[in-house]
C-alpha cells in the first residue's frame, strides 16, 4: 500500500503496536538522543515526543529502527520482496515476436505509473514563510561535542544546470543560523556534482530540503542508485503510485507535496564554511571541514506538521535496519552484473562500508580476486574498506561462522590484496581525506591452479544416519 504521508504512516505504527508516544518535556539538545540511543539498542519503539523544549511542533525518532517497521514502510513486503520486484523489471527484453510484446505491455504500463506527478495545492505549503526563522524547528543536537544542532533525516533536492537531472540524497544540514545551513555534501555525490556543474558556470544552485515526505520517499533518499536515475521514480515504484510534487515557492525545483517542512534556498558558487563535528553512523565524530553554505529564502509546513530525526552513533541503531534493507534489494542487481554471487552482508558492525561479507560460486582461479575489484568499481561500493569473499557454502549472514572461515582458510601473505583509490568522507583512518586503501581478503578454498598443493581438509559433519536417530529420541532424553 502507498501511505499519503508520514501522519498515516505513524498512525499505522501506534496501531500495530510500534510506537510509543512520550507526553513528559524532552529537550533536543542531547536528552532525545540518548532517550531514542537506548530505546534503539534494544531494537524498541519508534518514539513519539509530544512536548518538545522550545517548540511548538512534534518530534518523531526511530521510525525506521526495526525490520518490521521497514516491512511496513515497503508496504508489507520485505526487502528480498522488491529486489525481487526490481530483478523482474529490469530483466525485460526487448520482444522479437508480437506475442512476447503483448506479454511485456502489462510491465510497461506499470512502470509508466511510478513517474512523479505534478499538483497546484500541497499540504507542505499551508504555512508559507518568506521571512524564514530556522530556529522554528525542533532540530537536534545529538552528541556533546557536536558543532550545534543538525537536520539528520532531510531529502535534499538539487539539479543539474546543464541535464536538468534531478538529485534527492540524504545530506546532514547544520543549523548555522536562521537563515543559513551547512550542507554536508561528500565530494562523490550527486549533489555535488550538481554544485560542481553551477560554480563551473558561475551560478547559484537552487536547493529545496524536503523534511518528512511519506516514509516510501524518505527511505529513497538514503538508496544507492546509479546515477541519472531519479529517486522519486523509484519512490513510486516502493509506493505503487506515482509521489505527487509541487513547486517551491520561490525555486523553480519540485518537493513532495505530502512533506512536513520544507526548506527552500541557494548555495553561491565557491562559498563555503566550517562545518562539524558531528558524532556520526561509525561511532566517532566526523571532523570539522568546509562545506557549502545554503541561504534559506522560504520555510513552507503543515498546520500539523511532525518534525522526523534520526539519530546515528555507535552501531546498532536505527541506521542499520535501513542499511540492511538497502543490502537485500539491490541484491538482486549486483547479481544480474555478477551472477557467481551467492549472497553479500555489510554488518551493522562494519556501519555498512567498512565490511562487506560475500559468499561466491568459485568457478576459476583468482575468481575471489575479480570479485573484490568488480565490487570496488560498483557505484558507493567504492567506499568498501574491506571485503572478505567466502565459498558459497558459507553462510555471510552468519557473522560468528565468517569469523572462524576467515580464520581458518587464509595464509595472510598469499591471500590479502589491497586497492587504493576514494574512500568515504567519514573514514578518519586514512591518510588523506576522500583518498585511501581499500583491503580484500580471499577465504575461499585454494585450488591447485592457486598454486596450492597440499590437502583441503573436510569440515567436520556428523554421519545424518546418527542424526536422525538423535532426532528421534531427544525429547526423551529430557535435554530441552
């Protein structure tokens, strides 16, 4: 189902039991981060914060903190469900006869559904702000040691000047004052490619925050798609209709009509500011650096609207469940690119991009080598700091069981390989920023053509006949 918004969406949660609503006063100035941080850890609640210090509106964390409720926001399915969805999509071919073109018409009416529409009226513009005041919002300021308060859950929207492309990531925004933000823009991002594209041309570039859109919407912002696919049609693809925009106020760029706040605004070509700390989804502060600055020109909300934050930190928390979501259904795409894959898994542990866990079917010498370099060259799986590739009997899922192979299988000299080339912004290891190496590690059993000559030796398994018979008497044995 399509919810009409995140109102709709949190009513649903408070009926099924998976929100809790606090009456009591919290501030944001770290109280709701370390509430909403324990609450998280446990795998809790989404968490409703009625009175907030200082403010007016609402504030709505942990939306997305368990597998459930990322079911319910892909509208009942599960993960594996869409990438399976996405697979049979894309695996159309063009039909050579009239009755495989007859069989495809179903498909391509449904994709021409999922396209962004246009209204003239939206409930993120009944409240119209030209003299706009930041400080409206309930934002957070989550650590003791970060640099002020953080938007942490917006859809930021840019485009390209000369494609006219358009971009929606999830991009932190600093709250430098009431008219001005830091945007936290990672140099391999669209969005600043975007910028990169304006200030080559000397023009300002519009910029529209969309805060709380529908939780279909929401998640698309954090999704790693290939670039010049427009996330909004892959939000109406989760949804099953089409996300319906209206025109900012005072920018020519589109936002969903179903948001809560909307920010409208500029970035000037080469201007920038300090921006940070900001304790971050590795469990550090990310350090301070110059970013571009956003000049507000409108604020636009909802009579009712509900500010939604998500706090990051030390994993586990809400972040993960939205990682583990992304791991399952692009799943189905990287194996269209490099079907030997069995499975992949980037524990919460490793925050996503520094570990990733892949089991293969090893069909060549070198095959485990191949895949941790095709990996590297794959989009955001660029930022991969180590890889570790497995036999496809290993389960990658199974983090305990990864560990002992990863132990067992490797000779250190012979089967660790290194790679250097861009690392995420957020890696504070690595000598230069944005620039570093990247590890892979090949667990899978050596051939001989590997020039390994000695026995593999079996895993230990217990004969099934012994199995069965165990099975069959062990309630009476009175173990249970």
């Amino acid at each position: 189902m399509a919810y009409r918004d995140m109102n709709q969406f949190i009513e649903l949660l408070e009926r099924e039991g998976e929100l809790k609503r606090i009456s009591q006063p919290v501030s944001p100035i770290l109280e709701m981060t370390e509430i909403t941080d324990r609450v998280s850890k446990k795998g809790g609640p989404a968490l409703f914060f009625e009175e907030v210090e200082g403010h007016r509106f609402p504030v709505v964390t942990n939306l997305f903190g368990s597998d459930r409720r990322m079911r319910l926001c892909l509208g009942g399915r599960s993960p594996d469900e869409v990438g399976r969805e996405i697979k049979d999509l894309l695996e159309m071919e063009p039909p050579d006869t009239l009755w495989k073109g007859l069989k495809t018409l179903p498909k391509l009416h449904q994709l021409s559904k999922f396209f962004p529409r246009k209204v003239e009226k939206a409930p993120c513009q009944e409240i119209v702000l030209k003299e706009p005041d930041l400080g409206l919002l309930p934002t957070l300021q989550c650590w003791p040691e970060d640099g002020g308060r953080f938007i942490t859950f917006p859809m930021v929207i840019s485009k390209d000047l000369e494609t006219g492309r358009r971009n929606v990531g999830m991009y932190r925004l600093q709250v430098f004052d009431s008219k001005t933000l830091g945007v936290h823009w990672h140099p391999q991002k669209g969005g600043a490619q975007h910028l990169r594209v304006a200030e080559r041309r000397g023009e300002r570039l519009e910029v529209a925050v969309a805060i709380g859109p529908d939780p279909a919407s929401l998640y698309t912002a954090t999704a790693p798609l290939l670039e010049g696919i427009d996330e909004l049609i892959f939000a109406g693809f989760l949804r099953g209709e089409p996300v319906e925009m209206v025109k900012c106020t005072t920018l020519s760029l589109e936002v969903p009509a179903c948001s809560q706040f909307v920010i409208e605004g500029y970035i000037e070509p080469g201007e920038r500011r300090m921006e940070g700390p900001f304790g971050d989804h590795t469990g550090f502060y990310s350090l301070q650096d110059l970013y571009p600055v956003m000049h507000v020109t409108a604020l636009t909300h909802r009579k009712d609207a509900i500010y939604p934050a998500t706090v990051v930190g030390i994993p586990p928390m809400e972040d993960s469940f939205l990682g583990r979501a992304t791991e399952r259904i692009f799943l189905p795409l990287i194996k269209m690119q490099m079907p030997e894959i069995i499975d992949i898994h980037m524990p919460a542990e490793g925050v996503f991009h520094n570990l990733v866990l892949v089991s293969i079917d090893k069909r060549y010498p070198g095959h485990a080598r191949k895949i941790g370099h095709a990996i590297w060259g794959m989009g955001q799986m660029m930022f991969s700091k180590i890889i570790v590739i497995f036999d496809r009997e290993v389960d990658v899922q199974n983090l305990s069981e990864c560990l002992w192979i990863l132990g067992a299988n490797i000779d250190p000299k012979r089967d660790v390989f290194f790679s250097d080339g861009p690392v995420d912004a957020l890696d504070h290891a690595s000598p230069l920023p944005h620039y570093g190496s990247k590890m892979g590690i090949d667990a899978t059993q050596k051939w001989p053509e590997e020039g390994f000559n000695r026995p593999w030796p079996k895993r230990i398994e217990m004969d099934p006949v012994v199995k069965k018979k165990i099975d069959g008497i062990w309630k009476s044995l009175g173990l249970e």
